[in-house]
C-alpha cells in the first residue's frame, strides 16, 4: 500500500472520529438535563470526552496531510478535494484554539458539524494526486494557501458562534413582526445549510447507485486567428438530468423514477461545457435541502430553529458574541497575510503581476473589507449582540462563495487549482 492510499484510510478514521465528537458534543450540552449529575458536571465530563475525541480526530486528519505530502511530494493543497481538506482540518486547528481558551462545549456542537460537511463536500471531488502546473510549484504558493485557508477557518468559527448568537436570542415565540422577521432570517439560513446536506446526500445516494447520464454538447469557439470553430464536448452527469447542457444531444440517460429525459435545456446564456451539469447540480441540492427541510419540519412540528433554541438557554449570550468576535479577530491579520500579502507576492512570480482583477483576486479583496468593516463597526460604532452575530454569519457566506463559488462557476485563473 502507497503512502498516498494510506493517507486516505487515516482520513476515513479522522472523518469517523469527527462524527463521534460531534455527538459527543451535543450529548454534553443536551444531556445535561436527563443525566442524574449536576448539569456543570454533566457538561464537563462529556465536554473532555468530546474534545479529546477532536483532538484524536485531528491528529488523524493531521497524519492525512503529511503522509499525502510525502506520498505525493507536493503539498496537499493543488485542487479542490486537497484544499477543502486542508480547510476542513484548519477549522479544526482554529476551533481547539479557541475551545481551550474558552472550554464552552456548546461551540462544538456547531464547529465540529461545520467540519465534517467540508469532509464530505470535498470528498465530492476526485481524490487522485495530480501533477503541478509550473505556476503552482511555489514556495509562496505553499505559504499563501495554508494562511489564507487558516484565516478562513477562523471566520468559520466566528459563523459559528454568531449563528449560535442568533438561536439564543432570538423568541421563536415572539409574535410581532419584528420577532417574525429574525425567526425567518435564521430559520433560512438553516434551510441553507441543510440545502448544502442535502447536495451531498444526493450526490453520495447516486454514486453509490452508479447512476451516469450522457451528452454531447457542440458549441462554438474563437481560434487564435478570430475564426469561428465547432468543438464537439462530452458532458457526464451524475445525478439524474432535470437539465441538459445547452446545444447538446443525449447520448445515455439512465431513467429515473420514470424520468428518462430532461426536463428542459439550459438556456443559451450557460453555454459552458459544465454550465449545464452545474445548474443541475444546484436543482438538486435545492430539491435535496428542501424535502430534508419539510421531513425535519414534519417530524418536529415546528421551525428548525425552535427545536434548537432550548439546548441554549443556559448560555450566556455575552460569551457567544465575544467567541465570534475574538475568532474573527484572530483570523483577519491572518487572512490578511495569507489572501493578499503572500497572494500577490505569488501572482507577481507566477504571472508577472502582483495584481490583476482576476474573479478569485476580486473577491479575496471583497472578503477583506467586509471583515474590515465589520471590525470597524464592531470596534468604533459598538456593533455587538445581533448585529455583530449578521455580520459573522453573511461574512462566512461572502467567504464560501470565494472558495467554491467562484472557483465552480466563475472562469479565472485560479479555475485549474481549485484554489
């Protein structure tokens, strides 16, 4: 077995050992009330367990990394399966700072889920090493990536804190319009969350089935010379086609409860090779998201967020507001570094430029003054409580549309990294 095989059985057991932290977590923070202990002993107990079961996870993850380094001899972090990895077990590194300095269980029930969904997300992506690219094979690469990654994870920690912010204090039985209003803004964005679930479920039950489905899309290109050229491109899809590529011809569809076509072609403006096969994707995840949204809906009884308001009753809200605070403030210098600094002083080796208004740069730059302004406000105007916990939350939205969004859907050149 190849060291690059056996880094990725260590990352099945770091996978394994996050889940079991994760209801380790939850059992010390919701099983407090039905455990005979007091609740601060209950709460500590399972809190050790918990961590140290994160902590074994991350040592894992950790063992993953390096073996995948010396296994491949190059970092692991040149596509989106490494580098969502890499930002996976960031999150993890920014968390157990933080727990040890705040020892508050409760952060783990949120961070720790946060982490696997990333696990899960990025093992979406073909796992196979791939060779560099010259621009890539770069000290500053190497030092841009992992900072940048690691002031990201911080600001995924601030999300989850100010998410918890926002269940704690907010009435799930207010009934004005004011109450009614925050309810729907959280109770949305857990619908956004379980949407991002229910895009893995859906891409996991289908691979595992071996569903595939076909297309041969033709499209019309600009050679070197200003002549137009046909290009004939083969389309895969693995989820079921509730839309086919633009301009393109079936091949094999499988059939799907008794669908064995499309139901509609991609309109003319998405006539990328993957356009198509990406709006499907996100047709599915919103199908996804929203009948495991209606099948918790219907099992509770009531919003999401209402269900999870009780287990934080006991919490102090100063302290969740100043976790999200102080995690945010910790990673900003280092994003700053690692986004920008070191980022530029990459491009102007790799391209010649330290700046160049590529669609990854742009919204680096977009994720910097929003954290800017956010601490900004949070430190000249006295923005806290809840809106300081909204400007956390849409912060880390900004922060994964930069990560997946732009290197999925928007054409750059970072497009062949991943990162």
């Amino acid at each position: 077995m190849s060291l690059v095989e056996f880094s990725g059985d260590i990352f099945l057991a770091a996978f394994f050992l996050y889940c079991f932290s994760f209801l380790f977590y939850v059992i010390a923070v919701t099983g407090k009330r039905w455990s005979g202990r007091q609740p601060h002993e209950h709460e500590r107990r399972w809190g050790t367990i918990a961590f140290i079961v994160s902590l074994a996870g991350l040592a894992s993850h950790l063992a993953f990394f390096f073996t995948r380094w010396a296994g491949s001899g190059q970092i692991p972090t040149s596509n989106m399966y490494e580098f969502m990895t890499f930002l996976a077990m960031a999150i993890m590194i920014a968390f157990t700072i933080v727990f040890a300095i705040y020892r508050k269980p409760l952060l783990g029930m949120f961070a720790v889920p946060l982490t696997i969904i990333i696990v899960a997300y990025a093992s979406v992506f073909p796992s196979e090493v791939q060779p560099l690219i010259p621009a890539l094979d770069d000290i500053w690469l190497k030092i841009h990536v992992t900072t940048a990654a690691l002031g990201e994870a911080f600001f995924a920690v601030g999300f989850a804190a100010g998410l918890m912010y926002l269940l704690r204090v907010v009435d799930f039985k207010d009934r004005s319009e004011r109450g009614r209003r925050a309810q729907r803004w959280v109770e949305f964005t857990l619908y956004t969350i379980l949407v991002i679930i229910g895009f893995l479920i859906a891409v996991f039950a289908f691979r595992g089935a071996g569903y595939e489905a076909s297309f041969t899309q033709e499209k019309l290109e600009i050679d070197n010379q200003g002549q137009q050229i046909e290009s004939v491109n083969n389309v895969n899809y693995y989820l079921p086609p509730i839309v086919q590529p633009y301009n393109s011809q079936a091949v094999h569809v499988e059939s799907f409860l008794g669908m064995d076509k499309p139901l509609f072609e991609a309109p003319y403006w998405m006539n990328g090779v993957n356009a198509g096969r990406k709006l499907n994707t996100v047709l599915w995840s919103i199908i996804s998201g929203t009948l495991l949204y209606g099948l918790l809906r219907l099992v509770f009884r009531k919003p999401i967020g209402a269900v999870i308001h009780p287990a934080l009753e006991g919490v102090d809200p100063e302290d969740l507001d100043e976790i999200s605070y102080r995690a945010i403030a910790i990673g900003f210098p280092v994003f700053t570094l690692g986004a920008l600094i070191f980022a530029m002083i990459w491009a102007e080796k790799a391209w010649g430029r330290f700046w160049g208004w590529d669609p990854k740069e742009v919204w680096a730059l977009i994720t910097w003054l929003y954290y800017s302004a956010y601490l900004h406000f949070r430190l000249s105007r006295g923005w806290q409580g809840l809106p300081s916990a909204w400007l956390a939350v849409i912060g880390f939205v900004i922060v994964l549309f930069t990560l997946i969004g732009v290197n999925l859907v928007i054409a750059g050149l970072h497009s062949y990294s991943g990162v």
